[in-house]
C-alpha cells in the first residue's frame, strides 16, 4: 500500500476544515446584511429588477463560454503539489 503524500494529507485537511467552515450558520453580519438585501430588493420595481437578473445571467453566461475557451486541461501526470506550484503566483 502507498504511504500517502503529506502535502495530500494537508490538502485533505484543509478542504475538511473549509468545508467545516462553510456549513456553519450564518455570521450576526451575514444575517444582516441579507435582511438588508431582501429589503432593498424588495423596493425595487419588479420590471427593474428582471432587467437587473437578466443582465446579471447574460454576463454569468458570457465568462462560462469565455472560460471553455481560455482554461487549459489538467495536468494529470504530476502530484497535487506540482500542480499546485505550477498555477499560484510567484513571489
């Protein structure tokens, strides 16, 4: 059996603890300020508002077409950490 990579482990630990963070319940500010959203959603005029969502898709639309054109496959042949080294900034 193959001793598992340490910057895997790692990698497995962050994504627990991400995942941990992202199921806990909303912050005193989150819940604010989607209270403050709903709100000012709600002052909206409806017509304004499908203009709004409807400019808001068409963008979202336009950077998932530009990004099936502009991302590179993976790299499949290398560990996690090279792979990883190969797509964050150099200091």
């Amino acid at each position: 059996m193959l001793t598992p990579d340490p910057y895997d482990q790692q990698a497995q630990a962050d994504l627990r603890d991400w995942q941990q963070r992202m199921r806990q319940k909303p912050t005193l500010l989150n819940r604010f300020t989607r209270q403050l959203q709903a709100r000012l959603n709600a002052m909206l005029p409806e017509k304004l508002h499908r203009a709004l969502t409807a400019t808001i898709q068409k963008m979202v639309e336009g950077v998932l077409f530009g990004s099936q054109h502009t991302t590179r496959q993976p790299v499949q042949v290398s560990t996690l950490a090279e792979r990883e080294a190969r797509v964050r900034p150099h200091p």
